[in-house]
C-alpha cells in the first residue's frame, strides 16, 4: 500500500521532533571543554552537565505518556515543541552554569516526551504493513539530527567565534524548534486516541485520511481492543497483565544504553582526543560518524519490515560486542590507534541498523491501546534513566580507572542483550497493534 500524502506528512510532522531530539542532546559534545575551561569544572561536574539534559528526559518520559493519554499525542508534542524552543534560546543566552543547566534540563523534558510521544502517534496513524518503516521515520530524524549537529559543530568552529562559540552551538536549534511547533499545528490527531475518547466519527474521518483500505473495519477492532481492556484514561500500566510488555519496553530500552551509543556521542571528541587526534580533526571525524548513523539508520528501516524487530537486533548485538571489544583493546594495548575510526563506525553501523532502528518501534507495537502512551514511558525512561548513568559515570571512570574500561563494560552488555533477544523477545513484524495485544497479554 503507497503511502498518500496525508500518512506522509503526519508522519514527517511527528518525526521532526526525532531531529530535535538527536540535535539538543549530542550538540553538548562540541560545547562541553568550552563549559569546562568557562566554569572550571570538574570531571564530576562535567559529567552532570552532559547528564542534566537526561534528567529531564527521564521525567519527561514518564509524564508525557500519562499526558499523552489525557491530552492525546498531537496536543503533548506541542507542549514538547515549546519547551524545545525555550531550551535552545536559554542556553545560547545562559549567563552562569546553574542557568544553562536549568535550560538543559528544560530541553531535556522536551527530549523525554517526545520520545514518547513521536513514536505513539505515527504507530497509531500507520497501517501494520507500513507501521515499521514510518515509525522508523522517527528514529532516522534522530540520526539526521546527530549528524546535524555534529556538521553544525564543525562549521561554527571553522568560523572562529571566540568566547561566543558555545552559545551558537547550542542556540542554532531554536529555528527548527520553531518549524516544529507551527507543523504540529497541521496534522491530525490519532484515530485510537479518538476512539478512546468516544469521538467514532473523528477516527473513521482519519483512519480514510491516513489511506487504511478497509477504515470500517479498522475502526470496529479498535473499538474491540479498547472495549477488551475496559481502557480509560485512568488505566495503569504497572500491573501483573501488562508484565511480559513492560520486560520488553524496559530491557530494550536499558540495552539500547548498555550499548554505549550515547554515551560515545556525547563524548566522541574526548575520545579521540585521548587517542592523539586534534580538535578539528576529532570534529571530522564525529561527522564521519554521524553520516555512518545516519546511513545505516536508512537501511535499517528498509530492513525492518523484511527481515523482521528480531532479527535486526540479533545481528546488531553481535557486531557490537565485537566491536566494542576492539575498541578497548586499542585503549588498553595503546596500539592500533589508527583503526579507532573504523572500529566507532563500524559500531555505529551495526547499532544503527539494528536497535536504533528497531527500539521505538517495538516499544510503540508490544502494549495495548489503552496503556500505549504510559508504556512508552516506561520503557523510554529506562532508556533515559541509563543514559543519564552512563553519561554522568563516563568520564569519571575513563579518568579514575582507565579509557579501555567503558568498552569492556559496553562489550560485556551487548553480549548479554544477544543472549536475551535470543531467548525472550517475540517477532511483532506483519502484525495490526491489535494482532500483537492478544498475542502478548499474559493472563
């Protein structure tokens, strides 16, 4: 089934807040020895400030699906898109540390609830043959914004600003913080969140907007699903039923981070800085990296419908660990430093194509209508939780034990993900939202 134009530009509409997300929260990684050497901060410190935004992210994530049920998720993004603008501006304008880290958090609620948000509201608009490429959409702004923010980095600092230099860095993301929220304004909202609030009339109108072939039907197995599970918007999501959806949203979202991907974003100029190479060539070489994610987060969502969720992170656990593992050999050996490069993007490859294209997806597939904002939620904040451990901790550990440290534990993870995919996940591809309720509710 073709995509129209109205499927395409909900979709983009949602999926720009995935580039927002991806821009506000690696760009720190060209700004941060500039807040260091500004504010004298420690190797603790330093960490909190790359940190602060995940916070935020983590509380974000968990208001944004109570929010995002009461509300619905077109009306929640806008509220994320405001804060978006509010965070780029403040920082740019920061006057102290304690002000940028109150505009960095600020950014990082925006961060968190779109994460849940974006996913959830293209998820319901898709039909399940299209479902994973759109979701996907998502998660290729995320990657497009890295790499823009990577690109932005480099120009700015070829332009030699001076003190100034930081504050375009991370004020530059107030202009499509802005084409964000004036998008949002038209798109219309999900045909599931409709039916939830009894509004029949309004989702059938969406559901043949959005090109479903048989809108009638769709429609009636959502009222079924929905009536199922006696949903309200008061429906919990931390209970006994809901325990095999809420293992999967949790440990794909805590493995997505064990992984070491943002953790190696926000850091990757230290990184190559501690294996010799210069300020502007470290620059280049995050750029390299960006595109790699980029590029690979394309054939992911080419992939993802084909060869299926599993699979992809199957094949993604294993080159990760080999990888990771090459990696912390050359910091621990202090040879080879010349494949460092080629050792990251072959990584970020990997990672790319598998849990970066596959996590929001299948967070936004396995809970039930009546539960699907407040679970992604869930297993968004356990993504950001870890996050913002690892940010904090990277430093710290790569400075007080040694650089190779990190990768061994990332390595280790990845290691254990694959064991765990293996074992415990099920296939959710070809499958309607309402398909997958039945499947993975427990009694």
């Amino acid at each position: 089934m073709p995509i129209n134009s109205s499927l395409f530009r909900a979709t983009l509409s949602g999926a720009l807040g995935g580039l927002l997300f991806g821009f506000d929260t690696v760009v720190i990684s060209g700004a941060i020895d500039a807040l260091v050497r500004l504010y004298g901060l420690s190797p603790q410190n330093k960490g909190l400030t790359v940190a602060i935004g995940l916070v935020g992210t983590v509380i974000g994530a968990l208001g944004a699906g109570q929010l995002g049920q009461r509300l619905g998720s077109r009306e929640t993004l806008r509220i994320t898109a405001v804060l978006y603008v509010v965070s780029a501006l403040g920082c740019g304008l920061a006057w102290n540390w304690p002000a940028f880290m109150a505009f960095r958090f600020i950014g990082g609620l925006g961060i968190g609830a779109s994460s849940v948000l974006a996913p959830v509201y293209i998820a319901e608009l898709a039909p399940a043959n299209l479902r994973g490429r759109l979701v996907a959409a998502f998660q290729l702004n995320v990657v497009f914004g890295v790499m823009a923010a990577y690109i932005s980095n480099y120009a700015i600092r070829t332009m030699h600003m001076g003190a100034a230099e930081w504050r375009w860095q991370v004020g530059v993301a107030t202009a499509p913080a802005l084409v964000f929220l004036a998008l949002l304004f038209g798109i219309p909202r999900s045909p599931r969140w409709s039916v939830s609030q009894n509004r029949m009339e309004e989702a059938l109108s969406v559901l043949k907007m959005m090109g479903d072939p048989k809108p009638e039907a769709e429609l009636a197995d959502i009222q079924k699903a929905l009536a199922q599970e006696h949903a309200t918007a008061h429906e919990r999501v931390f209970q006994w039923k809901y325990r095999y959806p809420l293992f999967l949203a949790i440990t794909i979202g805590a493995f997505n981070q064990l992984a070491g991907i943002n953790a190696i974003l926000y850091y990757l100029n230290n990184i190559f800085a501690a294996a010799g190479f210069s300020q502007i060539s470290s620059d280049q070489q995050a750029i390299a990296i960006g595109t790699t994610n980029f590029l690979f987060t394309i054939v992911g969502m080419a992939l993802i419908d084909k060869l299926g969720r599993k699979t992809l992170l199957l094949i993604g656990a294993a080159g990760c660990a080999g990888c990771l593992g090459g990696v912390a050999w050359v910091f621990a050996t202090q040879s080879h430093r010349s494949d460092l490069l080629w050792l990251l993007v072959t990584f970020v490859a990997f990672f790319s194509v598998s849990q970066g294209a596959v996590i929001w997806v299948y967070i936004g597939e396995v809970f039930p209508t009546s539960v699907r904002s407040k679970g992604q939620g869930v297993g968004s904040a356990s993504h950001w939780f870890m996050a913002a451990l690892i940010a904090q901790l990277f430093p710290v550990v790569a400075t007080v034990m040694s650089p190779a440290t990190p990768f061994v534990f990332f390595a280790l993870m990845t290691a254990v993900q694959f064991l765990v995919v293996l074992f415990a996940y099920p296939e959710t591809k070809g499958q309607t939202l309402e398909d997958l309720q039945r499947k993975l509710m427990r009694a």
